[in-house]
C-alpha cells in the first residue's frame, strides 16, 4: 500500500499531473470518475495568494467528491512561499505540493518552478520552511535537473525528504528539454535505489498507453505514475492503464456515446464553473482528444474550436453522434 502521510492510495497509485489551464475542476471531475487516485490542482502563484489576485483564489477551490486532493503553489520567495502554503492549507486539501518543476520561460527564470534546480540549497531551505508552516503533508513534483550536466536528483530527493516531504513526482527530462526528446527514466530507478530513500517516488514523463505504463513499472521500480498531457481530452486511459496492469488485457476504447457525454459532461461543469465565454474558450484544448482517430473530421473540430456559445458547442455535437453514429473506435 503506497502512503503519503496518513493517505492510503492503493497498490500502484495513478495520479492526474497539475496542468496549467488544464487540470481545473471540470477535468479534474472526469478524471476522478475514469480513475485517477490523486489530483492535483493547476499550479497556484504564491504571489497571487498573498495579493488575493482572483485568478488564484479560484484556484483553490476543490470539492469532497475529488479527494484527495492536493494544491499545488509555486514561486520564488520563501517567506511568500511560507504564506501563500498556509492560505493553501486553509482551503481544505489533503496535500500540499511544491512545483519545483514548471520549464516556461516566465516561472523558471524567475527562480521558480524547474529555475530552483540551479540553486539546490535554496530548494532545500524552502521546502523546510513550507513543511514546518502547515500540518498537512507536502509533496515535490521537480524534473531530473536544469540541463544534462546538473542532474543531482538522487541528491536532491534524499534532501527533500530529510526535511519533510513526504512523497516526490519527477517528471524525468532536464528543464532544458522542455518537453522535446524522450523522458530518461533510468533516473528514477537510481532515485529508488538510493538505501536512505523511504517516501514514495512518481514517476512522469511519456506514460501514453497501457502497455508503456507497464513497461515503465515493471523497469523503474516507481511506487506509481502521474499522467499529464495524455489524459488531455482522454480521461479514460486512468482507467485503461489499472485495467491493464490487473488482467494483462486492454479496455475497449470508449465509444462515440462515451466520448460525447463525457465531453458534454466536461462543457456544462467548465461553464458551469467559469462561465460560458471562458468555460467554452478553456474547453477548446481538448476536443481533438476526444475525438482522436475519427476520418474527416477536421470541419468538425474547427467548428468547435471556434463556436462562442454553448448552444453552437451543443449543436455541433449532435450533429457529430448524427453524422459518426455507426463509427467504431
């Protein structure tokens, strides 16, 4: 049974990545029901907690039904992140994280997100003063290193969990990859390695089907897998990977029905959630997932991905279930 503190989380976890503009509570709502273990919220700026910018407030919010649930914050600051990780707890998740592992230019080379890896003591010093600030259990997501020649993972884990961490996701690619090349997770098989080493270690980076998840496992020796950009638009592949690894055998793929109630299901909450202009602009990422692998279907997307009003979304929905009603995925 893998733990984090006191949280039970089954035999080999599968855990929904924080995505910026992605894993907001509408998707992270057809996560849950597909099977995902843990969530994460989208990354939250310390700054914008403490400033009580609306944006970042927003992202606080999380319901029973996801738990459990973690927040996850970032930025460059101790004392900002020491505040902003108490406003955090005060909302009610079942974990904290620390993104030590973002690689855009606007977070990283601020000295946030992956940019603390090229100050490894710093990281230290501020994840301390963040597990001593709350009462719940903090979590790491980082990458492998800032580039190929500063990779000190081992290291830096072991230091994590020396001052509290109570479990870490590693996303195995340098912040210099970005997200170009192939994740190296020979990595995260040192990382576990390591005699000293106890919390539990995630694995990130490439996981894109059943059998890769089962190949990774069975490689790396990871105590469970964080999906990111593969469950965009396909929340289904939580419960396709379990499936999987409990039988040896693959899911059917879900069919059109399938794929248009969970779409419609995910539009209603995003509009629910943030009203119609931006639940349906914010919506628009994921339709070509959801209806991946459909022939002549590209008028399709560009009408959805260009409709302003739920009625149009709606529309051209039906007339997808109309027009692809004997398609077999």
């Amino acid at each position: 049974m893998v733990k984090i503190g006191n949280l039970e989380l089954g035999e080999f976890p599968l855990l929904l990545a924080p995505m910026e503009d992605v894993s907001d509570p509408p998707f992270r709502a057809v996560c849950k029901k597909n099977g995902a273990d843990l969530m994460y919220t989208e990354f939250i700026s310390s700054e914008g907690l403490i400033r009580d910018a609306a944006k970042s407030v927003q992202k606080l919010d999380i319901f029973e039904y996801e738990r459990p649930i973690g927040i996850q914050i970032f930025g460059n600051e101790i004392e900002s992140m020491r505040e902003a990780a108490a406003i955090a707890e005060a909302a009610g998740p079942d974990i904290l994280d620390i993104n030590y592992g973002c690689p855009v230019h606007k977070v990283a080379c601020k000295g946030a997100g992956a940019g603390i890896l090229l100050d490894i003591d710093k990281m230290v010093s501020m994840t301390e003063e963040i597990v001593k600030a709350v009462n719940i259990p903090v979590t790491v997501k980082t990458r492998l290193g800032w580039s190929h020649d500063t990779i000190r993972i081992v290291e830096v884990a072991e230091r994590l969990q020396d001052v509290g961490i109570q479990a870490i996701s590693i996303h195995a690619r340098t912040r210099q990859q970005m997200y170009k090349g192939e994740a190296d997770w020979s990595y995260l098989n040192k990382v576990k390695e390591n005699p000293r080493l106890h919390i539990p270690v995630f694995g990130n980076g490439d996981i894109d089907s059943p059998e890769k998840a089962a190949e990774y496992k069975s490689k790396y020796n990871v105590d469970g897998m964080m999906i990111g950009r593969a469950s965009i638009g396909y929340p289904w592949i939580f419960n396709e990977i379990k499936h999987f690894l409990a039988t040896g055998e693959k899911l059917p793929a879900p069919d059109l029905a399938e794929r248009l109630r969970t779409a419609k299901e995910h539009l209603d909450f995003s509009i629910k959630w943030k009203g119609e202009k931006l639940g349906i602009l914010e919506m628009r990422r994921h339709y070509t997932n959801y209806f991946r692998g459909m022939p002549n279907f590209k008028s399709y997307r560009t009408d959805m991905v260009t409709a302003d009003t739920y009625e149009e979304v709606t529309a051209i929905l039906e007339q997808v279930e109309e027009v692809y009603a004997d398609y077999v995925f």
